[in-house]
C-alpha cells in the first residue's frame, strides 16, 4: 500500500504540473455525448485515475492471496 500511496502523489504531482503547463481547454465527443470546454488536465486525470484504480484492485488482491497463504488455505 506503500507504493500506492506513492503512485498517487507522483500521479497528482504530475497532473498538476501539466494542468499548469497546458491551461487550455478542448472540446470531447464520446458517441452521443459531447462536453464542450473540458479543460486539457481532465483527460490526463482519468487516465491517471483509471490507472492507479487497477493498480489499487492489484494490490488488494495481492494482500489477499499472501494472506490466505500464510493462513495455510
């Protein structure tokens, strides 16, 4: 869980800094949807998020099994 928590704050560092960098805006269409205006960080964001959820989900299932082995199931 310690190198989750670090994952995270490099990810939001590293958001951040582009969101500083790049203040513009972009226009996105996803199929039927459209959201005008969305600031150029949000895609990066998501990407990150979608990124350390599943890297999250690892290490859960990760702790799980090493604790089921040393339990003897």
């Amino acid at each position: 869980m310690l190198l989750f928590l670090f994952a995270l704050v490099v990810a939001v560092l590293g958001v951040g800094v582009y969101a500083h960098y790049n203040p513009g805006s972009q226009d996105i269409t996803l199929r039927t949807y459209h959201f005008l205006g969305v600031p150029d960080w949000v895609p990066v964001a998501v990407a990150a998020g979608a990124m350390l959820f599943l890297f999250f989900i690892h290490a859960v299932y990760a702790g799980v099994r090493v604790r089921r082995a040393r339990n003897g199931r």
